[in-house]
C-alpha cells in the first residue's frame, strides 16, 4: 500500500466523522506517548479512545472504513 495514500491519520478522520474531539484526540495521544515511553507496550489510539469511553467499537470500525476508502 503506498504510503502517499495514508496521508489521513485514524485520529483525523475520527475527527472528521464527528465521533471525537480534537481535545479528546489530543489526551489519547498523551496517553500514547506516556506508555510508550514505559516498558508497557505500544496501543493504538482507537484503544485508547475506547478504553477512555469517547469512542465505540462500531465507530473505531467506521472510522477504519473511511480511511480505506481513501487509499483505494
């Protein structure tokens, strides 16, 4: 998959889709940092935003879907 295509993050689209805000997206990106920072592991930021409560599963799956309808 070409990366030019992937120019749209999962935090902006989930943005655009009007499921976050740009402040909730802004914590999960925090919290992303802070862990990978720890031996802890790396997780994505639609866990994040879901183990937060800003996001759903069926969203976090919209959201995927909207993102690959931009690389195809």
């Amino acid at each position: 998959m070409p990366v030019e295509k992937l120019d749209k993050r999962f935090g902006v689209t989930a943005i655009e889709e009007g499921f976050i805000t740009s402040e909730q997206l802004f914590e999960a990106m925090k919290i992303q940092i802070a862990e990978d920072l720890k031996p802890i592991g790396h997780r994505l930021l639609g866990e994040i935003l879901l183990d937060e409560g800003h996001i759903t599963a069926g969203q976090i799956n919209e959201v995927l879907e909207a993102m690959e309808k931009v690389i195809k």
